[in-house]
C-alpha cells in the first residue's frame, strides 16, 4: 500500500510539472520516498498541490496494471517518455545481472518501471501525508546530479494517521538541533562543517556525561590513556584502517610523510600496549578513553549532533585471554544496561553483528569470535537478534539499540571482539606455560558518540535534562528589590555546595520571569519572597508543574543533594 502511494504521488508531479524525470521510490518505515529531477524548487505548499492531485487520482481509481518488457522495448520506451534515470537503472539490470526482461505498472496514463507488488486500485490507499522535501544526490553520490526528494507517509486508517502526525508534531518540537539553540547548548558554523561549537551550558552537560563515564569505569577497573590525534599513515596500514576504511579519513603532510587524523582510538591503544610485556597475571587489562575522532561524512548525511564529523567517544580497549571473553563482555553488557536505565532508556534491543564483505584477518578468526560472542550471550540469556554482515571490518559485534521516548530506534552502545588487531600489532603475554600468547582485544562504548548521545538525550526528554545533568539547575527569582541580598546569599550558598544555581534581580514581572524559567527547563524554580526572608524558607516550583511547595532552606539543600546524587541509581557507583 505504501509503495503504491508513492506511485500515486509520482503521478501527481507528472500532472503538475509533466517535465520531472523520476529517480527512485522506494518505501521506508511507516511511508516511502520519491527522488525526482525537477527544475523548479518545490516548497511546502507545492506538497498539498501534489496530495490534492493524489486525491484526484485515487478517486479516479484506475486499476495498478502490471507489464513485463524485453529490455531493448523498455530502453527505448523510457527514452521516448524522456525518463533517463529509469533508463540508467534498465541498463545496470541488464549488464550486472543479466536481465531479459524488466516489469512496469501503469495506473490511468501514468506508467513506471517498477517490480512491484502493488495494491490492486489506488482506492485501497486510506490514509497519507506528504511529510518533508530534501535533497538527495542520485544514487547518493555527489557527482552525480542532485535530486528532490519528497517524503511521506501512509497507513491503513485515518486514526493511525493522526497519531503519526502528532509524533511528527512532537518530534518538531523535541528537535535537537532547535531546542540546542533555544537553549544556548551548541551551534554551526560555516567554518566547521558537520563539526559542533558547544556553549558553556552545553559543556556542562558534555562533562557530566564524561564524568559519568569516568566513574563508572573507574568502578569496573578500566585505566585511562589518552593517544595522539594525528598518527602516520604506516600505522593505519598496519591497522587494517588505510584499505578498509580510508574514503572516510582526513589525511594531511608533515615533513614530507603522510598523516591521517585518528578516525578511531583502537591503534593507538595497541601502540600502549605493544610498549609493555605482560603475563597472564595482568590481563585482563582494561584501557579506557575519551577519544576525539575525525570522519568524514558527506555533506548530505550530517544531521546536527547525531551525525557529525569531529566527535568524542567513550572508548575503551580490553586485553584478554580466551578464558577471559564471557566473563568481561558480561561486566560491559552490565555496564550498558545499568547506564541506559539510569538515562531512563527502558526498551533495549541487542544485536549481533558479522562479519561484512569487506574485512581483514582469516575466516578462522572470525569463527572464533562470532562463535564466542554468541556464545556469551546465550550464557547471560539476553534475547537478542542476528544482523549478518553489519560487523567492523576488523570483528563482529554486540550493538545496543535504545527506543526513545518517541519510540524511534538509536543505536548507541557497542562491544566488539577482535582477533585481527593483536595479530597485525603483533601483541603478545606470557602465558603459564612460559610461552607467548595472543591476547584477544575487546573495543567498548557505552555512550558511544558523546555528541550523537547528546543529540539523542536532548529530544528523549525534550530538553528537560535530569537534575544532575542540567546546565542550570535552579533559577532563584526575588519577588521584589527588597529580597535581593536575601536572594544573592542564597546563590553564592548553594554554588558553594556545588549546585547551579541563578540568580534573576531583573526589573521584570513574576509572570515574566516564571515564563522564562519554563521556557529554559530549568528543574527548579525558587521564588523568594517577604514571607520567605522571615521565614529563612524557599519555595520551589518544579519545571512542568503548577504547583509550588515550601521548604527551610535547609530542607532544599537536603532534596538537592539526593536529587545531584548519581550513585542511587547504579548500585557501587559514586559519580
């Protein structure tokens, strides 16, 4: 029904602009797409243009009318209808694959190469929007010419639809990229494409979550190193990196040799270990890093902090023995799990990757460690689903994907196991026997991306962070002149505590005011007032909420302290 929606659709801009030439349009999660070559800049009016033809045709109700074609016909028909992306695509048919013959569907004068199915009369389409218009170059790449690609959505009843709308309403207004500039979090800038600008609130919660990360490795026996950012290319030959990875890399020349910048931290963790010997006694060993990496992505696949090119993750890389595998990759999985829950992540689905087309290191080794990781997680009885091929080029892997609260998937965190980097490093320890051995490497993210999770933190609560987390976390507001040295003790107090606090001696309205501390989510609200001074108490207003309540000021300190306090909600951990 979707993917005849979207041939609907493209029937509608061929009425409308009878010179569009039409690429793909294929369906996706809950609609489709359809890439078009238009010499006009669609606008958001031009999409109900184009759904009140689609109502048109629906009525009209012609009937989806499926033909086969000898190749050279099919050829020749499309060139005549002056459609050459349709041209393109029949000739790759037929020279990668061999194709005879090729299939169209024709609905009223409107006819499409396409293999189908589609639904038997468009009047089986119930209910769909036109959502979004973007750019997209054919056949996703920048050298060829770039298209519009209008999206859009269809369900099977008017219901689903409006309940869509109002999670595309909800997801406007949770954007990241919006609310990170609303509330003076991070921006971009020309001089750094694709890389954020982070403001000095949103560095508070950058650093939190380093914190938090740094805790919790320091509760689980990681060590922290940190390894060059600029690295010659020699060594990311010898990683696997240069021949398996390199279209998305920055290079650079220093002295006549050839640098890359680090698109990863496992190689220079393999340098740390490679310059020590180690017996079996010391593994496993366990090296944590907020490594900052450079990818390049295209410019048509960035999108705000959830895909950028300059980025911090949370890495970390374990040295093991085989013996060694469950019983570590059981503590990261713990890690994960704890660290989701405390984000309030409640729905989790894990995944195990394998190997990809492009690899390095024998199907041998990727026998042993395709088999261990399936291994540990049928042990600790996570239910989990095989996604074959989607592994790194140097191991298979467990990756973690969380719903939000608009229940949208994010992958985030990952475990990698890795056979191929101490082979190409050569990394050995000493085992019982007094011989040398191969150690096995683990590579760990819990956040993964520190501004991809950012991103994603920000529209899973809206903007409203926890307590903990929150670059201001009380705004406190004198009802007049007179609570003003009352008010600024109050702040230096609760900064001297360790609390982030402000203070608002403005010369605006309450209402004025109050309206400001919602707009900036601030947690808390403190309104001091006459009776408040006399008392020695504040009354606080939650963020969200209407009501007020009354505490000594003692009382808010004490609520302060537990609410700042990270460790209630991962058992043995102090942040």
């Amino acid at each position: 029904m979707r993917h005849s929606c979207a041939h609907v659709m493209a029937h509608a801009v061929s009425r409308l602009w009878p010179q569009a030439k039409f690429g793909i349009g294929p369906t996706v999660e809950n609609g489709f797409y359809y890439d078009i070559a238009l010499d006009v800049v669609l606008t958001p009016e031009d999409l109900k243009k184009i759904e009140k033809t689609m109502d048109h045709i629906i009525r009209e109700n012609k009937p989806f009318v499926r033909q086969e074609h000898p190749v050279d016909e099919a050829i020749a028909m499309f060139e005549k209808m002056g459609q050459p992306f349709k041209v393109e695509i029949i000739k790759d048919l037929q020279t990668k694959f061999g194709a005879k013959t090729v299939s169209t569907y024709s609905e009223g004068e409107f006819t499409d190469l396409c293999r189908g199915p589609h639904v038997e009369k468009p009047s089986k389409i119930k209910a769909y929007k036109l959502t979004s218009i973007a750019g997209a170059y054919w056949r996703g790449s920048e050298k060829n010419p770039q298209l519009q690609r209008i999206y859009g959505v269809a369900f099977l009843s008017k219901e689903e639809l409006a309940e869509y709308v109002h999670f595309l309403e909800e997801a406007k207004k949770r954007d990241h990229r919006k609310l990170g500039k609303e509330l003076d979090l991070f921006s971009f800038q020309p001089v750094g494409p694709a890389m954020p600008f982070i403001h000095p609130k949103g560095m508070v919660v950058y650093n939190k979550l380093r914190d938090y990360v740094r805790a919790l490795n320091f509760k689980y026996g990681f060590d922290e190193i940190l390894t060059p950012q600029i690295l010659d290319a020699a060594l990311w030959k010898k990683s696997g990196h240069y021949d398996n990875y390199k279209e998305n890399m920055f290079f650079t020349e220093v002295d006549e040799r050839e640098f890359a910048i680090k698109p990863m931290s496992c190689p220079g963790a393999c340098m740390v270990y490679g310059n020590s010997k180690y017996s079996y006694r010391d593994l496993p060993l366990r090296m944590a890093e907020f490594g900052f990496v450079h990818r390049y992505e295209r410019s048509g696949v960035t999108a705000g902090m959830t895909r950028v090119r300059g980025f911090c993750q949370d890495d970390a890389h374990l040295y093991v023995t085989p013996e060694q595998i469950e019983s570590e990759i059981g503590k990261i999985v713990r890690m994960i799990l704890d660290t989701y829950k405390l984000f309030d992540f409640s729905d989790v689905k894990i995944f195990l990757s394998t190997r990809p087309t492009k690899r390095v290191g024998d199907d041998s080794l990727w026998d042993q460690a395709e088999a261990a990781l399936k291994s540990t997680l049928d042990t600790l009885g996570h239910p989990y689903t095989v996604n074959p091929g989607d592994g790194a080029f140097y191991g298979p892997k467990i990756d973690f994907v969380v719903r939000d609260a608009l229940k949208r998937g994010h992958q985030l965190g990952t475990i990698q196991l890795d056979f191929n980097l101490p082979e190409r490093f050569d990394l050995n320890y000493t085992g019982a026997d007094n011989a040398a051995h191969r150690p096995v490497m683990i590579h760990r993210a819990v956040l993964g991306s520190l501004e991809r999770f950012f991103g994603i933190l920000i529209e899973h609560t809206g903007g409203a962070f926890p307590f903990w987390l929150a670059p201001v976390q009380a705004r406190i507001v004198p009802v007049s002149d007179a609570q003003h040295d009352f008010a600024r003790t109050l702040r230096d107090e609760m900064r001297a505590l360790g609390f982030r606090a402000e203070l608002d001696d403005r010369n605006e309205s309450m209402g004025y005011k109050t309206r400001e501390a919602q707009k900036a989510k601030i947690p808390f609200m403190l309104v001091i007032g006459e009776r408040e001074v006399q008392a020695n108490e504040i009354s606080m207003r939650k963020y969200g909420e209407q009501a007020t309540a009354t505490l000594p000021r003692a009382g808010v300190f004490e609520l302060f302290q537990g609410l700042n306090d990270v460790s209630k909600h991962v058992t043995g951990l102090r942040a």
